[in-house]
C-alpha cells in the first residue's frame, strides 16, 4: 500500500555518495537515495531500504540514453546537475529540492516526511512509502486522472487512486509552475491522505422511509429501479477556521453519495447511468462548531 504523505527521521545527513555511469547513490543512515537522470530535464528518484529488488518494469519501458551530468559537493549541500535542472540535496535536513540551472526552487521536499515502513497486505510483505512536497499558495495542481468529483484543481483534495469503470487513475499532477511528478508505483495511493477518521451511527429509519425510486439506463434501456437511502450521523470539531478537504470511502458504489456539514451540502454526486464509485472527495469552509456527516458507509475523513 502506497500512500502520499508525511513522517520520517529529520536530519538525513549522508555518510557518503558513490557515483555510476547513469545514477548517483546517496548513503543516508535510513537507506539509499539514488539520483537518476533520465533526459536533460527529468530526473528519477528512488529511496531504497534495502538491496534493489527485481521488480517488472510496466512504465519506463522504453531504454532511454542516459544524459550527461555533472555531481558536485560543496558544503552545505550536494548537486547533481543536468542540462536543464538541478537536483540539490540539503546536508543539515535531508530534504531534496528541484531548481532551474538559474536557481530557482520550482519543487522541494517538506523536511522530515520521508517515509519508507515495513508493512504487509493479505500476508505479503511490502512496504508503506509515504512523501510530502511543499506547495506555494498560489500554486494550482492538476491530474490524476478522470473522477466524477468535479475538482480540476486538485491542490488540497483528497483522493484514493483507484481505477473503477469509469474512473481512470493515474499518479501524475503537472503544476501552474511548469514541473511534472509521477509517483511511479504500483500500489494503492492516496493522494492528501485524510488525517483524522469520523465515526458515523447508522440512522434507522422508520418503515417505508428511505425507499424511493428512479428511472435509469441499463442495458436493457430506460427502467425504474428501487434506490434506498441510508442515513448516517457522526459529529467533530476543528480546532482552527479553514478550508477543509472532506474523503467519502464508500467501499462501494452507488447512485448518489451525498455529505452535509452544519447542514450544508459539501458533497453531492449523483450519476443515473453509471455508478459514483468508492471514493468521493469535497471541500468546505469549516468553524468552530460540530457538524454532521451524513454519508452512504459508515466512514467519512477529512483533512485541512
């Protein structure tokens, strides 16, 4: 399972680095960070536990030159430079930036959230990653792929890269401020992770409420289907005003996910043809009050 965002050792000072026709390897007390130019602007980073793995390689399948680059150690910090870019590694937090041959920073690491756990899913050992990039407030963000959640500016959402009928996944955002990143991975990825889960209490309706109807098209046509509703209610407080990102995890589909905070609609997707799918992401301003959280499954999350 493979998951965007924070928590590691601060102050990854290298031991030492070792330099190779196509890649530099970083010796840092929590692993191995390898540098690999790929073309005169695009660089491939990889954060290594232990030994490399064999692993089938399903995205960069076509052998590429590599470019010619140029490493250089100078306090306070270790460059690796390319034609078009400079990869620099901070000595004193860890951290790795991205700057232009002009020196100007277009992507940094957020110090400190480089995170590589051991983990397991149904038995089988893997390894939970997890990295948080520090972005500008007039930064916009946009990828991921085809959602029905209406968000092209993703900055901020939360959002579970899943790929369902409609729904097409794809771990790539390109910035307002010129730069690509893919999070180049075959496990499951959240994007924002939500922080803090909610508990819902499933409302129990009285008899015949929540049984409705619609018309809707199958693959036999136009037919009327029943649709029932379920209600649930949870409650939370925030700390600070804001603008908050709301994550429905349904684990299933559905006609209409619908979520409503203080009484106001945050989230509210129907589709009559195909299904809304397993995760729904919203966004809304939030005070200092409690609020419910209707929902279809009993699991809302949200992140500031």
């Amino acid at each position: 399972m493979i998951i965007l965002f924070p928590a590691f050792c601060a102050g990854q000072v290298a031991r030492g680095y070792e330099q190779l026709v196509d890649r530099v390897n970083l010796a840092l007390p929590e692993g191995r960070l390898s540098i690999s130019p790929l073309t005169d602007n695009a660089v491939r980073i990889q954060f290594l536990k232990d030994a490399d793995v064999p692993m089938p390689e399903l995205v960069l399948t076509s052998g590429v030159r590599t470019p010619g680059f140029v490493v250089s150690d100078v306090p306070p910090r270790f460059e690796v430079r390319i034609r078009n870019m400079v990869v620099a590694f901070d000595k004193q937090d860890g951290t790795l930036s991205f700057e232009s041959t002009a020196g100007e920073v277009f992507l940094s690491e957020k110090a400190g959230t480089r995170k590589l756990v051991r983990d397991s899913v149904m038995g089988t050992p893997c390894f939970l990653a997890e990295q948080t990039f520090e972005s500008p407030a007039g930064e916009y963000l946009f990828g991921l792929g085809q959602f029905q959640d209406g968000h092209y500016n993703v900055r901020g959402i939360s959002r579970r890269l899943t790929q369902v009928n409609s729904q097409i996944a794809i771990p790539f955002v390109y910035s307002s401020k010129g730069y690509g990143l893919l999070w180049h991975q075959y496990g499951l990825t959240d994007f924002n992770p939500a922080d803090n889960a909610i508990p819902l209490e499933k409302q129990v309706p009285s008899s015949g409420e929540g049984e409705k109807t619609a018309q809707v098209t199958t693959a036999s046509g136009t037919v009327r289907i029943s649709q029932n509703e379920t209600l649930y209610v949870g409650t939370f407080v925030v700390r600070d005003n804001g603008v908050y990102s709301v994550f429905l995890d349904l684990g299933d589909m559905g006609n209409r996910q619908y979520v409503a905070i203080d009484g106001k609609p945050c989230i509210d997707e129907s589709n009559a043809w195909l299904p809304v799918h397993w995760s729904i992401s919203g966004r809304v301003n939030i005070g200092f009050r409690w609020c419910a959280a209707p929902g279809i499954r009993p699991q809302c999350r949200g992140r500031a």
